[in-house]
C-alpha cells in the first residue's frame, strides 16, 4: 500500500496531510511543498481525495 492509500484509508484531510505529515503550514505554496520527498504522493491523495468527495473545497 502506497503512503496517499493511507493517509485516504485514515480519514485526513488534504489539510492534515500537510501539516501532520508533510510537516509544512497549510497556507505554503506548491512549489514549497514540491521539495518534499512526499510531493508526488500529496498529489496522488489529492486526486484521489477530490474524486471521493467531489464536493469537498480543496484549495491547491
């Protein structure tokens, strides 16, 4: 299981998946979060977390 699978299998929010695993302020840009090791799983999750919850506000 790839780390996004867990993180959605848990229940975060893209918001939590920010601040409690990536470590990062919820209100840094991408290209601050795109130096992360965990980048290309963050966008995985987010793809898969707006395709779940196609109402959900997801700010990018």
């Amino acid at each position: 299981m790839q780390k996004y699978e867990l993180w959605l299998y848990a229940g975060l929010s893209p918001s939590q998946v920010r601040v409690d695993i990536l470590k990062k302020a919820p209100h840094m840009k991408l290209e601050v979060l795109a130096e992360h090791k965990d980048f290309w799983q963050y966008a995985k999750f987010m793809v898969e977390y707006k395709r779940l919850n196609p109402n959900a506000l997801v700010a990018i």
